[in-house]
C-alpha cells in the first residue's frame, strides 16, 4: 500500500508539474500570439493607435487650434483611413516612442524615426514614408536655384555640425558662411536678419516657419538626405506588410509626393522600401 501511496503521490506531483509547465508555457506564448495579431484586432475594434511627435515641426506640432498637426500627423490619419478605422494619435517624444511601441500603447510609431541596427533589434520597420534632411533655407525673395547663388550671399550655419560639415562640400568659395556655437545662436542670426539663408535640418526650419511666418522661409538646396520610417513591433508582419502596400500604393499615386512638398517644401523624391 506504501508503495502505491507513493507512486499515486509522485504521479501527481508529476502531473501537476507538467501542468504548470504547460500553463507557463502558454502564458509564456499569449504575448506574442496576441502580438502576432494586431492588425486583426485593429480592424475589430476599429481604431489604431498611432504615436505622433507633438514638438517637432514640420512633422509633428500642435496648431493654433491647438490640434496635431504635420506630416506625420498627415501620414497617420492616411493610414487610419486606408485600414478604414479610426485613429487614435499619441503624443510621444525622441526617449519613449519605442518602449510605446514595445509596451502596446501604440501599434504603429510615424514620428521621423531613423533606421539603424540598435533599432532594429528591437522593433521591426516598414518601407521610408518621408525624407529627413539638412538644406539650405531662405525667403521666397531670395533667388537660389543652385549652390553658386549663394556666392555673395550670408549662410548661418552651426559649427561642426551636420549641415556645416556638408555645406562645406558644396559651397563656392564666395559664399559668406557664419559659423555659431549652437542651433540657438544660428536661428537667431538668421531671423534677425544677420544673415540672408541659414543651413539646418528640416525640423529645425520648420520651427522657423511656425514661429515666424513673415519671413516666408523655404526649402531652397538640399545638403543631406535620409529617410523616416514606420516603427512597428518585432514580429508584427501582417501589420507591417499592409502598412507597406498603403505606403506603396501613396508613392505610387503621388500622395507620398504631395505629402511631402506640403510640409517640406520638395517632394519625396527616392525612398528606400
């Protein structure tokens, strides 16, 4: 009977650690069953979650009717219509777009996230949607079709910077460049009127223009060029691969383009896929 006891004791012990180990396992693997079907729970519950950068013009910033608005504001509400849901925009910054994305509060990231291999081992990325660049920006007044206009002409740039090392590629030896010591300084020399053009990055004159219409500055040479994509959560590829065709199907049509000149002053142009 002793014996049986203990076998009957120990088959139980068994059976209930095969049990827990099944249960952990399968707890283990809900995650990324639920992770592997986010498009199909977006389109049940009809609404995507969509983080947006809010301090960051031209592509993300909040109007004077105190809305987001952008390119990537634009792009998220275009791919909420192409999905045929509602789209929910989440604010988010530089530090917490990825851990949003890896935590499940937003489905997608369109907020001029760059790609790198840090990056991608953690999230997965759709084809570019957008440029990222560093130009040349001037008032509408001022006729600069190629770099030799600016022979004769001031340039605000920040020393050691992206845009100062580029420029320095490209400009003629007449062109008047002033170096600053920071992005504050060259910003201020150009809306004061020291200089006549300044060489920054696209968010960075786009946060001219909305603070200082009546300069009418524009996108005039372009120095550098790199594309922003779309973050999506590792493994997420049904989700991925239909955001690819929306974006395919944009480029394609020109929304893309238009999308683009809008809110950057020059279409698209070549975007990796």
């Amino acid at each position: 009977m002793t014996t049986v006891r203990t076998v009957t004791s120990s088959t139980r012990r068994l059976t209930l650690g095969v049990l827990a180990a099944t249960g952990l396992a399968a707890a283990l693997m809900a995650p990324a069953a639920h992770a592997q079907n986010a498009l199909d729970n977006i389109l049940k519950a009809k609404e995507i979650k969509i983080a947006i950068p809010t301090d960051y013009p031209p592509y993300g910033f909040v109007g004077t009717d105190l809305k987001p608005q952008g390119l990537d504001v634009e792009m998220a509400h275009y791919i909420g219509a192409k999905l045929g849901v509602k789209v929910e925009l989440i604010p988010v910054t530089s530090a917490n777009r990825i851990p949003y994305l890896q935590t499940q509060k937003a489905d997608l990231v369109i907020s001029t996230l760059g790609k790198n291999p840090e990056r991608e081992k953690v999230i997965d990325f759709t084809a570019a949607y957008a440029p990222f660049f560093q130009a040349v920006f001037a008032s509408k007044s001022l006729n600069i079709k190629s770099f030799a206009d600016l022979t004769g002409k001031s340039v605000a740039v920040t020393r050691g910077a992206m845009e100062d090392q580029e420029l320095a590629k490209v400009a003629p030896p007449g062109v008047d460049v002033k170096r600053f010591e920071d992005h504050a300084a060259s910003i201020a020399a150009f809306v004061s009127g020291q200089t006549q053009a300044i060489a920054t990055s696209a968010s960075t004159a786009g946060t001219i223009m909305v603070k200082n219409p009546n300069l009418q500055t524009e996108y005039k040479l372009l120095l550098k060029d790199s594309p922003n994509f779309i973050g999506v959560a590792k493994g997420e590829d049904k989700l991925r691969l239909r955001v690819n065709e929306i974006i395919a199907e944009a480029r394609k049509s020109g929304d893309i383009d238009k999308m683009s000149s809008k809110w950057l002053g020059r279409p698209a142009g070549d975007l990796p896929l």
